[in-house]
C-alpha cells in the first residue's frame, strides 16, 4: 500500500493553515502546520527527510516566503515548493521561480488546482531524482 503524501503547511495566519491542511487531509494526504519559516526550518533539522511538498505563504512576517525558498536552495532542499499568494504581481512570480519554486498559485486555491498542482510538483521531482540517480551510476 502506497503511503499518502506528507505535506508542509507554511502560514503565519492560523485559519489558513487550518484550512490548508484539512484540504490536503481530505484529499488523503497528511499535513503538518507551521506558523513561520523559521518553525518549518527549524523542523528540517530535526527530521531526516523533508516533507513530499511545501504550501508556503509568500507574505509572512520576520521571513517571507522568498527567504524560506531561498535558504532551502542553498541547502540543497529537494522537495518540491508551491508557493500560495493572493500577490498577482508578474516579477514576483519570477523572483519565486527564479530560486526554484515548483508552481506559484494565486488565492483563492481550489482542491482540484491543488491537488494537480502538488501531484504535478512531486512527479516532476521524483522523475528528476531518478534521472540524477542513473547519471550518478553511470
């Protein structure tokens, strides 16, 4: 039997994450809450391995959401990121992109655009772990 996904719910605004997980839940995946960057961060170094995918909030106070991505860039995070914003703003996005977010959603999020987004977002990265895995052994 296929375990569910574990997502990583990241928002400074408590119903959010509320909301955010019991959608996931309902969609069979666990969801674990975070109130701050600095919170999930700080978890990473107290698990093994990271979550299947990353919800993160873009506007958060003491560390937006860039600066989670980017700090995860830089250690080399290989989970795959889906930022949730209500920031339609296109250089935004780009920034996003730019240090390696997977999908950049506007709010408000619908359970099917998230649910296709994350199962894209974690087919995307398994493929490429694969794919670096056999260049590795060859």
């Amino acid at each position: 039997m296929k375990r569910p996904l574990a997502i990583a719910v990241v928002d400074d605004e408590a119903s959010v994450r509320t909301s955010l997980c019991r959608l996931c839940e309902a969609l069979g995946m666990t969801a674990t809450a975070y109130g701050s960057g600095q919170q999930f961060l700080a978890s990473l170094d107290e698990r093994a391995a990271g979550p299947d995918c990353l919800l993160l909030d873009a506007h958060m106070p003491e560390m937006t959401g860039l600066e989670v991505q980017e700090q995860l860039a830089r250690s080399g995070a290989t989970f795959p990121t889906v930022v949730i914003t209500a920031d339609d703003a296109p250089e935004v996005e780009y920034r996003y992109r730019a240090v390696g977010v997977s999908a950049y959603l506007r709010k408000p999020v619908g359970s099917d655009e998230l649910m296709a987004v994350i199962d894209q977002a974690v087919h995307e990265r398994r493929a490429l772990t694969r794919s670096r895995r056999r260049t590795d052994r060859n």
